[in-house]
C-alpha cells in the first residue's frame, strides 16, 4: 500500500492489521486490541520482529523511516508492542515526522 | 559489504587490510576517520545516537551486510581496587555498550537479509581470570554472555554470533606490557606461544566464510584454555 502522504490512525491500523494478518497467514483475526508482547500474544519475537521489519519496508514506500528501536518502541509502560492499535499509533505519529 | 569497527588501529586496521586485499567491500567504522583509506563512517560505539546513525547511513546504502565486526575496545590492565571510577565506566560502555549496540541496531539489516555473521571480540583473560584485568576481564565476559545469547536470538534468521578471544596481541591496547609479561600470560594458553594479529585474520575470514556455517555462539581462544 502506497499513500504518499502523511497517514492517518485508521490507515496505519489497516497496515498494520494487514501485516500481522498476512504473518499469521490469516489463520488469526487481528484485533485492534490484540497484544503483541506479554503472555497473551499470539507473536511470538521472531514474529514480531518480522512484523517490524515488513512495516519498516511499508515506511519506506511511503518516505517516512520507521524506527522501532527507539526509547517509546522499547519502553515496557509506553511500549508501541503493548497493542495493535498502540503500533498504529506508532506507526501513524512517525509517518508525521 | 563488511564492516568493521575500531577498523583505524590495530587489529581492527589489521583485520579492514587483510579484508579488502581479499577483495571483499569494507566499511570501516572508527571515531577518528582520518587516514582510513577505506570506505568510512565516523562512529564512536560507546554512543548510542552515534551508532545508530552510523546503522541509518549503512541502511540506505541497500547493500547486504555480510559480516559485522566489532573490534572497537579499549583495556585497562589494573587491578580491580586501582582502576578508578571513569575507568570502569569507559571499559563497560565501550566494551560491552558498545557492542550490544552495535549488534541490536546493525540487526535488523542482517535479519532482513536472512543470512549473515556478527563477530564480536573477547580477551583470553576471561578464560584465564588473568590477574590484573579483572574490570577488563568482566566486560569482555558480558561480550560472551551477550554473544551466546544473541546468537540464539538470531538463530531463526539464519544469522551468525561468535566471539573470538584472543590472547595477548602486540597492539596499542599492550602498550607498557613487558615481554616477559606476556609469555607469563601465552604459557597458560594450551599452544603456549605469542600470536600475531595475522592469525586473528585467518579466525575472521574463517567465521566469516560459509563453510563455518555450523558454528554459532562460540568463543573462539586463541592460542586455546
């Protein structure tokens, strides 16, 4: 998905949706509530790792960088993993940037 | 490509020479760049916002990284109770800080590319708990930790972390270290003799090349414990 502008919350959960959708080969509905890290995840780190590195190439193709080795990305209390839509979120304030 | 860190002096300057002459593309990352003949980024490992800099340029050049380096050190050779507080502090950032953040922000290229090799350095004096390196000693022992673990962490992307410890090698880092000190180290070692950063060469072209493709989370000691 190409949007050559800056996105907004309901196109970054689309991507975002999409990508772990696709990871999960759509064996899952991705929830925006869904957890990304903690027990109750259905990622497990290398997949969460591979959802970074897809979103990151999405980035790419929209000219913003996607940097999810920052302090927010890794903070356990403020942590862009805590959810789908917290990555959206994520993902929508760096396409800003 | 492959970078090297700390690759203006020493063994990494050793290890950049022996690379290049082979014809393979190296990157040479130093905090002094000066007099590198080599491609270059000006980074000082021991910084965050440095390296990670450094990982944002390598990115964009949209090369493969075959192999990463981490050479950048520096050593201290005191005893625990006479290595002052700045000491302790610029061994641990630089030694260990330097490589962890190396390995976790040049990563995520290797891990895209499914394949790849990290090498990072140690000392022989942790095997050997030398006396008189102890605060060297303990943050090249966080290296391996580090290193045996990353490797499993990388395992699933098909990328390789090993560390290589060498024993004394005539650089920089000895500087004041008398002959007679060094055999005093090399006859612990299982081949009792002084190496030459050329035989730290062959190690790294060795774990670099496929045919170490088995080997992952090993520390490699030179002259052998």
């Amino acid at each position: 998905m190409k949007l050559g502008k800056t996105m907004d919350i309901d196109q970054a959960k689309e991507m975002v949706i999409s990508t772990i959708s696709d990871l999960l080969e759509g064996k899952v509905k991705v929830a925006e509530d869904m957890q990304l890290i903690g027990g109750e995840s259905l990622l497990d780190s290398m997949k969460l790792v591979e959802v970074c590195v897809a979103l990151e190439d999405l980035a790419d193709e929209n000219n913003f960088e996607f940097d999810w080795t920052s302090e927010t990305a890794m903070s356990k209390s403020r942590s862009m993993f805590r959810t789908v839509a917290a990555l959206a979120s994520e993902f929508a304030r760096q396409s800003e940037t | 490509m492959i970078i090297v860190t700390g690759a203006s002096r020493g063994l990494g300057k050793a290890i950049t020479e022996r690379l290049t002459k082979k014809g393979e593309k190296v990157i040479g990352l130093a905090r002094s760049t000066d007099g590198l003949n080599i491609d270059n980024i000006e980074c000082d490992v021991s910084n965050y916002s440095s390296v990670k800099s450094a990982a944002r340029k390598v990115k964009k050049m949209k090369t493969p990284i075959k192999a990463f380096i981490n050479v950048a050190g520096t050593a201290s050779m005191n005893m625990a109770v006479t290595t002052d507080e700045s000491t302790v502090q610029k061994l641990i950032q630089t030694n260990l800080a330097g490589t962890i953040y190396c390995c976790q922000l040049f990563a995520p290229i290797m891990l895209r590319q499914r394949y790849g090799s990290f090498i990072n350095f140690s000392t022989i004096a942790v095997a050997l708990a030398l006396k008189g390196e102890s605060v060297y000693a303990a943050s090249k022992a966080g290296v391996e930790a580090f290193s045996r673990t990353f490797a499993k962490e990388m395992a699933d992307f098909n990328v390789r972390v090993n560390c290589i410890a060498p024993g004394p090698i005539r650089t920089d880092l000895l500087r004041g270290i008398t002959d007679t000190q060094i055999q005093k180290i090399t006859s612990q070692q299982i081949i009792p003799k002084q190496f030459q950063k050329s035989d730290v060469c062959d190690l790294v072209e060795l774990l670099i090349d496929e045919k170490a493709s088995s080997l992952s989370g090993q520390v490699l000691n030179v002259g052998g414990v």
